[in-house]
C-alpha cells in the first residue's frame, strides 16, 4: 500500500461540519482547515474552522449537558458502559484511525495500525474504575463527634486541547477521564491532525452518546484562546509546548480555572560505567526515531563517562546509518518524515545552531539522499556538546541527539537535572540499586531503567515546566474530580 491508496480509506462524512450538542452543525465562517500530507506535500483533505462564535456554541453544548441534563447524575458504572460502547466504535475504525495518523503526520503505519484499538484500551482501562475507585472516602472528625466524607465529584465543563503528534491517544486520555467523573468535554483537535477527532466524533454519534457531552471542533489559535477564555469552561486539559502551556495558565489564571498541562521535555539518558556502549546504543536509537523524534518525552540527552564518549560516537554513528528514513507504509522505513514544513525548518534550525555553537556534528544533519519531496530528515548525532547549549536546553523535536560527556556519576545527575525541563528519564545500568538510587535524584516525572518506557496506566507527567497534574491511571483521574468535604451528624 501507498499513501495514496490509503487516502482513499479514510471515509469521513461531515469535514464541513463541526459536531456541536450532539449534531453536527455548518460553522459560522466558510474558512476551512488544510490538511497536509507530510509525504507527498499535497493537500489531502479540507475541514471545517470552528472560530470564535462556534466555540461559544461548543461551550453553551457542553454546559447545557452539564448543568441540565442526566449525564453527571448517572452512576459511575453507567457512564462506564457508554465508554466501552465507544471504545467499541473506535475499535471497529481501527483501520482507518490508523490510516489517518500516517497520513496526517507520517507516523509509520507499522506504529499507527493499531491507534483504534490502543484508543478502546484507554477508554476501557478508565471505565474499569468505575468500581474499584474510591467516590466517597470516609473520616473521622477531629472534634470526635458525627461523621465525616470526602466526596468526589465532577469539575464541571472541560476544553480538551490535543496536539498534533498523537492525537486521538492524546484525546482518550483526557476524555476518558473526563467521562468517567461526570463531567462534558468539548474536545479541540489541532489544525494539522484534525481527522481523529472526527472520526471519534462520529464515533460517539454511532453510539447515541447523549447530547453535548462531546463536541469536537477545530480551531486556529486566536479560536482556541477564545475558547479557554470562555468562563463557562472549567477546566482545560492541555498538552503541547511549555510556551503556550504558561500563556494557558496565565489566563486561566485570571478566574482560577483549573487546568492540567503535559507539556515540553529536553529528557536525559544517563549511562553508568556498567553498561556497554553498544547495548545503550542500539536501545536509545530505537526510541529517538519513534515518530520521527516528536515525541516530548523522547531522550535526547545522553550522558556518558567521558572517558568513552568517543567510543558512543562511533557506535551511534554506525546505528543511524542503518536508520533510513522513507515511506511510512514501506517496511523498510526506521521512520518517516517530521510532520510539516515548519516542523523541518525548525530542525534544520536547531541543527545549524549546534554547529555555531561549536558542537561537532558526528552524523546526519541534512536532507536524507533521494527524499527530495517531504519534509524528511536524517537521524542526527551532535558530540561534545556543552549542557549549556542551545541544543541541549531548548526541545527541538526531532530525531536529533546531544551526546554530553560527564566525569562521575554525580556529574551526570547534576547534567540531567540542570534544564527547566522534567518530564522523563532513563539510567541504562544493568545494577538494580544504582538504577533506583540515581533516579530518584532525578527531577523529572517518569524516570525508567535501561530503556525508554512509559506507561500512561499507572501515571504520565512532568515536573518543572515539563507540566502540570497527570495523565493515566488513579493520579489522572483526580484532576476532572472536586473533593468535597461533608460534616454529618
């Protein structure tokens, strides 16, 4: 299969439209969105822009169903049983969910063949808790007398703000939650991947989902700033960069909104003396190339004893030569092309800033040999970079590596933690204490051993300017619920 052909698989009935209080209805402006394919450079698809007025339209949806409908006073199991009906729908898109990533931003479709099926899985590990949660907690009242609750209930309307890099997983885990505690969602799809959202949206059609707990819309940024300036929003969920997650949290601010933020990373990859340089190798290379290296989480700072940091050189540069980028539905692929134009060109930036600075470029750098069409980069390698350069500080998201040497193993904690940035980790030791002691001085929300993991199950979240709240499990519940306290008698 090619791109093109799988284009054609992506059926979708209402791009005009926007699905607001459980219809969908013609937005107030006839402006459309472009999707643009990162392979070919051609426009793929066109769908509707949501811009103010229709964002106050997803609200008042939203709020209506919130505040007078059936919705947030249902049991929790009953909710339940609406996500895994959805989840049932997303599943039998799963094909065509895959599909859409890949074409959107040329995810490899080895990765995205199975977003339908991870989406259900999402929806369906949060309607589980709908049993084994605690809703009411019970206490005991400090004067001694009565009895006392903490009661769990929902924040109210939510404004879910997804990026573009995975964009339905990223939807699920904040609408899944979102349900599950009672609360309406109106879900905001980025402009350059807005293809998911309608096929949830349509998604949730199929099953009845009552009216106004979903509404999704697709906006550009002035849009999306009236909507979470909309005070009928309680909440915003938001995952992107840490610049528009502070202009976020500086307006919601203003009313005391609550909000939960998963936002940039610059995480470090700290190798102890124990661990084999070309083991290392080969378990960092595999991650940098996920998506392309647009992963906020990805490890993109690795530290070695600079007694052997020439030896990392060599065993990264001869990995990335078998790393060849090309067509995401080839399978000879290790990776496919950075989402857009100006995703390349801000690469490309960063790498040119690395070579001012003074760091060596090892490897890579330019456009991939006979990739002249797509916005394609090659896996690059910069060595003996200084943890104060621009490259080793700010995120480029991309398949690029700063290669940092340190002198003990004090030294690579100081390196890991010296950046604003705290959203993951990795120590590569093959010692288990060694592994738990150094992550724990590790200022960073998700620390794993010996190789990139993350599970959005138990938690997902960063520390610093990496976010705020989290994702996943018990912890990412929390945030779509207000405890109340009760004094009884």
């Amino acid at each position: 299969m090619n791109v093109a052909e799988a284009v054609k698989l992506i059926d979708i009935k209402h791009l005009d439209k926007l699905y607001i209080g459980g219809a969908w209805v013609a937005p107030s402006s006839d402006g459309k969105i472009e999707v643009v394919s990162p392979v070919t450079e051609e426009v793929i698809f066109k769908v509707a822009e949501a811009r103010e007025p229709d964002m106050d339209r997803a609200v008042a949806a939203a709020r209506v169903a919130f505040d007078a409908s059936s919705w947030p006073k249902l049991s929790h199991a009953e909710r339940a049983g609406w996500m895994v009906k959805l989840g049932a729908a997303l599943r039998a898109r799963n094909d065509e969910l895959g599909h859409a990533w890949t074409n959107q931003i040329g995810a490899l479709h080895a990765l995205t063949r199975t977003a339908g099926n991870g989406a259900a899985a999402i929806l369906d590990r949060f309607a589980a808790l709908a049993d084994t949660f605690e809703w009411e907690e019970e206490h005991k009242p400090g004067d001694g007398h009565g009895r006392a609750l903490i009661v769990r209930e929902p924040v109210g309307v939510v404004a879910a703000v997804v990026p573009w890099n995975s964009p339905l997983a990223l939807a699920c885990h904040k609408l899944a939650p979102a349900m599950l505690a009672g609360c309406t969602v109106i879900v905001k799809a980025s402009p350059e991947t807005p293809l998911d959202a309608y096929i949830l949206a349509e998604a949730a059609e199929s099953i009845g989902l009552p009216a106004g707990v979903l509404g999704v819309v697709v906006g550009h940024r002035p849009a999306s700033e009236h909507l979470i300036r909309n005070p009928g929003v309680d909440k915003v969920a938001f995952t992107g960069s840490s610049a528009a997650g502070k202009r976020i949290a500086s307006i919601l601010g203003e009313r005391m909104a609550r909000y939960t933020m998963e936002l940039g990373g610059k995480s470090a990859a700290i190798v102890l003396d124990d661990y084999g340089v070309d083991e290392a190798v080969a378990s960092l290379t595999g991650s940098l190339c996920r998506l392309s290296g647009q992963v906020c989480a990805a490890l993109t700072r690795v530290i070695v004893p600079r007694e052997r940091h020439d030896d990392f050189v060599d065993s990264f540069a001869a990995a990335m030569q078998k790393q060849h980028p090309g067509d995401p539905y080839d399978p000879a692929s290790a990776f496919g092309p950075l989402a857009m134009e100006r995703q390349l060109e801000r690469v490309q930036g960063y790498i040119a800033k690395g070579q001012e600075e003074g760091a060596t470029l090892a490897y890579g750098g330019g456009r991939p040999a006979g990739l002249n069409r797509g916005f394609y980069i090659e896996p690059t390698l910069f060595a003996n970079v200084d943890n104060h350069m621009v490259i080793a500080q700010e995120e480029i998201f991309g398949p690029v590596i700063s290669l940092i040497p340190c002198d003990d193993e004090a030294d690579a904690i100081r390196i890991a933690n010296e950046t604003v940035y705290g959203l993951n980790g990795c120590v590569l030791t093959h010692d288990n204490d060694r592994a738990y002691n150094v992550a724990r001085q590790v200022k960073a929300g998700n620390v794993s051993q010996g190789r990139m993991r993350i599970d959005f199950g138990i938690a997902f979240g960063g520390f610093k300017q990496s976010g705020i709240g989290r994702e996943g499990g018990r912890e990412g519940l929390l945030p779509y619920l207000e405890p109340k306290t009760l004094m009884l008698d």
